[in-house]
C-alpha cells in the first residue's frame, strides 16, 4: 500500500513537471527571447536616427530630425532594460530548475515505489 501511495505522488510530480515545462518554461523562455530580440531592435532604432541626424548635418548643414546624437543616447535607458532583461531570466532559470527537481523526485518516488514492491515479493 505504501508503495502505491509513492508511485502515485511520483506519478503526480512528474506530471506537473511536464505541466510546468510545457505551459510556463516554454512561455517564460519565449518572453525573454523576445526581450533580447526587443533590446536589439531598439538599438539599431537609436543607432539608425544618430546616423540619419548626422548624415543630414553633414550633407545639409540642418539635421531633418531635431535631436541630436547626444539626446537621442541621453535618453536611451540601457540600464533599465538590461534589469528587466535580468529579472526575466532569473525567473526563466528558477522555473527551469524547479521543474528539473520535480521531473528527479517523481522519477526517485517511482523507482523507490517500485523498489519496494519487488522487495516484497
């Protein structure tokens, strides 16, 4: 009986396991990836304006968009975005290291239930 009871909690904690790697891993890696790709992108979106605002100064003496280089890097909040980008794959470790021990307790309930039967018979 008691071995049934364990190879039934083994059962459950794999199971949420899996429910967590497909469901949440899965959709947590996906937000940061999509965080890097979003940091990149507003990079280049400064990088192109400095160098359109300095193309302009340079072939027509006034620059089509009012900043300048200086305000346009001033503004840019590197710091803010590399701690949400932090925060973000903190959690996506943390998710995947919690799923890892649920998939190796319920595989240990498993085979220690199992263990047990044999041991019986």
């Amino acid at each position: 009986m008691k071995s049934k009871k364990m190879e039934l909690w083994g059962l459950i904690l794999i199971l949420l396991s899996s429910f967590t790697q497909l469901f949440i891993l899965n959709k947590s890696q996906d937000l940061t990836n999509n965080a890097v790709v979003w940091k990149i992108e507003n990079k280049m979106d400064v990088i192109f304006s400095v160098l359109t605002s300095n193309h302009d100064i340079l072939n027509f003496g006034v620059p089509e968009n009012p900043k300048t280089a200086g305000e346009l890097f001033t503004n840019y909040k590197y710091a803010e975005m590399n701690k949400s980008m932090e925060t973000t794959q903190n959690q996506t470790k943390f998710i995947g290291l919690f799923v890892s021990v649920l998939f190796v307790l319920g595989s240990f309930l498993l085979v220690l239930a199992k263990y047990i039967e044999l041991k019986k018979i």
